[in-house]
C-alpha cells in the first residue's frame, strides 16, 4: 500500500511508515523522550531527503510534546516564567537555525552537517548515557545507595549577573544560561529537527541546577513552541514540511507512546538508560558508516524547480 | 551577457540549416502537427503515459517521400531550469560534495520520438546546432568552471542521471507513418512529469537536411490532493506551515483526552 508522499516528491509504503511511527512512539512513550533524534535518522535511511526528514520531525515533535505537556499543565509542573526565557533564547536560536539550514542547502553541505551532527550527538549522548547507566546497574548489584549531587551546591554559573527569581522552580537565577541554553537548543531543533529534551533535562538539572519536578515539563513546554515556531518558518523559507508524512508519523507515535508507557514502568531505570544508549548508539554508527562508505552515486543533481 | 549569450544561440539555430548546408532556402516542404488538447491533467496516481500527436507534411515531394527521404524527429520539452549538478569526492575519510556545475535552462523532462535514430538522420553538427536530442541539447554552465576541463565530465553525469532516472527518454521508431504524408510520434510522458509549460517540437528533415519546424505549447496540470497541498506549500506557506502545526496539536491533544490516565 503506497502513498505518494507531496513535498518529499515519492512514494512510500504507508505501513512501513506507520510501523516507524508506532516504534519511535513506543520508545518515546517508554524512556520518556520527544522521539525526534530517532524519527529523523529514520526517515533518512528510508530515502526521504534530509531537508524533508528534519523539517517534518519537527512537526512529528510539536505532537508528541504536547500531549506529555497538557498532563504535566494539569499537575501544575511547568515553571511558565523560566520557560519563557528558555523560549525567548530558543525562537533566537531557531531563527539563526533555519538560516544556516538555507545557506547549507544553497551551498550544496545541507545533507553532509545534518549526517555529521547526528552522528556527533547520538555517539557523544549515548556514550555518556551507557556509562552512567552501567555505573548505575553495578551499584544496585551491590546494593550501594545512589548519591545524587544536593542541588544547594553553586557553580559558577550561578554568579552571573542579570539574575531572575523563578518561584515555581524556587530558585534565584541570571538569565543568561537560561537564555543560551534555549538558544543551542533552538539551533539543534531547526538543523536536526529534534525537541532537545534529551539534552536539555540533564543540562538543567546538573548545570543550572533546577529542581527535577518542574524540569520536564518546563522543557516540553519550551519544546512545543520552539518546534512549532521551527515548522513554520521552515514551511515559509524552505517548503520542506510533509503534512502527509508528519500525519501517519503523528498519529502512529502517540499511539504508539501509550503502549511504550506501560512496558516502561514495568522496567527498572537504569536498565532502561541502558537499553536506550545503545539504541542511540546503534543509530549514530549506522549514519557515521553512511558517511564514509563510497556511494553507488557521486553525482547528483538539484534543480530550481525540484529535487534535493 | 546571459541576454547576449541567449541571442547567439537563437542566431545559430536560425543559422544552423543555412550555414551547415549550402542550399538556398528553396524548401516547399510545411510541417503541421496537432494534439487533442493543449492541456492535460494528471491524477496523483499517474504511473507515465504516452502522448500521442498527429501530424502532415504538406508541399512535399512524392519521389523523395517514396524513397524514404523525409524523416521526422518530435520532442516534449519540459519547462527549463537552471540545474546544478554536484559531486561526491572523498575527504578525510568522509564523502562530501565538492564540485559542482550549474547550467542555463535545461528542461525539467525530455522525451524524444523519430522515424529512426536520430543520429543517423543528420549529421551531429546539425544536431548540436539545433540542439536536438539528450546528447545534443546545449548545456552552459553558469559562473566560474575554472580552465573548463570538468565541463564533459559533469555534461555526461548530467545526461546519464537524467536518462536513468526516466525523466529523458527516446525513442528510435515511435513515429509512424500511417498515409503517405501523415505520421503519428508517441511520446512519453515519465510518471513524475513536471508541472508547467511543456512545448512539443516536430522538425522535417529531407535527406539529412533541416527542412521546417513546428511547436505547439502543452500544459501539464497536476490535479489531486497532493497536488492541492503543494501547491498550498509553495504558495501560501505561511498558511501551509500553521495547519501542519495545528494538525500536530490537534494531534496530541485528542491523543491526551483519548488515553487520559490521570
């Protein structure tokens, strides 16, 4: 069963992209991730172009985050103050983002930095993940008790001026890590067309050292904005939105997230970040073969009109 | 100078069957060619199709044509981009675009129909001239290509890509003759045919020799609903990116209400 797919210009087998769809949801759903560092690459090892397969995850992400927000609104979970200077920093970011999406794509190196910054990411992110989750799995065999560092402690981030007082999070902060770190994450959305919350929850737990109830929601709402914010102006400037395609993947992830929540909290933590490591890893070494192997093709060709 | 460079190729095809052959323009022969329609639609299902054009040669002679003298070449240009080319070349161990040619208006899609291989209908300087045919049709690149010596290299990638992909396409044989001084050329129209102006281009030849043309314009219109969302894309985008985020939201929001736990 195909479905011609309008923007990405061919067709594809819905079910196969449905099957995507639900796995990456099931995944998302099971580690309590946005799902677009997986979705992307997938969508590129499936032929779909580049510019296509990161403009449409993230739209795939405004989904997927929205639902995990409006139950985080209802607990009352999202510091809105410091997801603000989160976003302001983050629609910056996606701004310039989309800008160097254009100059790469008109230079011809658009497919190469989206393929290195993957790779660059899931190696760096998985491998930190497995050895903290192996560091983990051996101290619950011993059965030691995990010290978390106190988030009393200072760093010196916490001595720059223009500082802001956040009540939800109870904490006293400048804006300007706040801001900066909206604005890589805002980058990282409009290149890679993913949500960022992979990084950005542990950056606000270690490096700014905001309390951990309010640091998913607070990300998933600046995710949502700085997402949406990305698939409009990539639509205006580069055309590259799927509807088609961001649809089937839409509708399969979340429900695909539902099931993934129920196999998730029948595992334990440090198994799953171990399991989720390596997935991230084995996703980042498919791209970096990708990259080095000789192509069938060394030509290509874009035209005005068409093509990538 | 692209305007000044467009007027010497215009200059050389009005030239080309005076200058190649030193004949007088004495020719009777008129070429008239028709198609059912100057517009066509196309289902988003469409998997390629031929297009069938019906056609005469009036003013002709019956001794030549008796003989087999007077071939016919039909071509269904697409509308013309600028087209860019690029290759791959190993750097530090990672394959990355290096080079790349940009050349004038080449069509987006080519289809080629002749009583017989066209290049045993004319010499090839005719054709060139005329720009008739894959191998033939002019490519000029655009800006700095340095001493020049990649240009071949980048014009056969060009022309092979273009042929394996199905968007230029011949065909030695697809036009027929079926009366004496009428013919009927099948062209084919590839399954991702581009949108646009398309111009269908008949020429006579009489023994070797250019002897009249014809061109008749053909609207290639896509219609369906994926045809309607590109053309939402690209010409309300603004509009075309706040639905596709507000399907999204929609999306996820049906999605907590239906699966609500809490």
């Amino acid at each position: 069963m195909t479905v011609y797919l309008p923007i990405a210009e061919l067709s594809v087998n819905i079910l196969i992209i449905l099957g995507m769809g639900a796995a990456v949801g099931f995944l998302s759903g099971m580690f309590g991730v946005g799902g677009g560092f997986l979705i992307t690459p997938l969508l590129i090892f499936y032929n779909i172009p580049p510019v296509v397969a990161v403009a449409t995850g993230a739209n795939q992400v405004v989904a997927s985050s929205i639902s995990g927000a409006i139950t985080h609104f209802r607990r009352g979970t999202i510091d809105i103050k410091l997801g603000t200077v989160l976003l302001c920093g983050g629609l910056a970011g996606a701004t310039l983002g989309v800008w160097l999406f254009s100059l790469l794509r008109r230079i011809g190196q658009l497919d190469l930095v989206i393929s290195l910054a993957y790779v660059i990411l899931l190696g760096t992110v998985g491998t930190l993940m497995l050895w903290e989750s192996i560091i983990a799995l051996r101290r619950a065999s011993k059965n030691e008790t995990v010290t978390l560092r106190k988030p009393g402690q200072h760093n010196w981030i916490h001595g720059l001026p223009l500082k802001m007082r956040f009540k939800k999070s109870k904490i006293y902060l400048s804006v300007i890590p706040v801001a900066t770190l909206g604005f890589c994450i805002g980058i990282l959305t409009s290149v890679m067309g993913v949500g960022g919350g992979f990084i950005m929850v542990p950056a606000m737990i270690y490096l700014l050292r905001i309390p951990t109830n309010v640091v998913v929601g607070t990300s998933l709402f600046q995710i949502i904005f700085v997402s949406a914010y990305t698939v409009i102006v990539q639509a205006t400037a580069n055309y590259t939105v799927d509807i088609v395609l961001a649809f089937v993947l839409m509708i399969a992830g979340v429900i695909g997230a539902q099931y993934g929540v129920r196999v998730g909290q029948k595992l334990r933590g440090e198994q799953l970040r171990a399991l989720l490591a390596l997935l991230v890893l084995a996703v980042g070494i498919r791209l970096a073969i990708e990259l080095v192997i000789p192509p069938k093709e060394i030509y290509s060709i874009v035209s005005a009109g068409r093509g990538f | 100078m692209r305007i000044l460079g467009r007027i010497f190729l215009l200059g050389l095809f009005f030239a080309a069957p005076l200058t190649a052959h030193a004949e007088p323009m004495d020719f009777t022969e008129k070429l008239d060619i028709g198609i059912s329609t100057d517009e066509i639609s196309i289902t988003s299902d469409f998997r390629g199709a031929d297009l069938t054009i019906f056609g005469a040669i009036d003013g002709f002679n019956a001794n030549l044509l008796a003989q087999g003298k007077y071939n016919i070449v039909v071509a269904l240009e697409g509308p013309k981009e600028n087209t860019t080319v690029r290759k791959k070349q190993r750097v530090f161990g990672i394959w990355i675009n290096t080079n790349s040619m940009t050349f004038e208006l080449v069509p987006e899609s080519y289809s080629l129909s002749s009583t017989r291989d066209i290049d045993t209908i004319a010499p090839p300087g005719g054709m060139n001239n005329m720009g008739i045919g894959v191998n033939h049709m002019p490519l000029t690149p655009i800006g700095y290509i340095g001493d020049g010596s990649n240009l071949t290299e980048f014009r056969d990638a060009f022309r092979r890509l273009r042929e394996t992909t199905g968007v230029y396409q011949r065909d030695p044989g697809g036009v027929q003759f079926i009366s004496s001084s009428l013919f009927k050329a099948s062209v084919r129209l590839p399954a991702d045919v581009p949108n646009g102006v398309h111009i269908v281009r008949a020429y006579l030849f009489r023994d070797g020799v250019f002897v009249a043309a014809k061109a008749l314009p053909l609207r290639v219109v896509k219609t369906g609903l994926e045809q309607a969302i590109t053309r939402a894309a690209h010409e309300s985008p603004l509009f075309y990116g706040i639905t596709a985020v507000l399907l999204a939201v929609v999306t996820g929001w049906l999605a907590s209400i239906v699966f609500r736990r809490d």
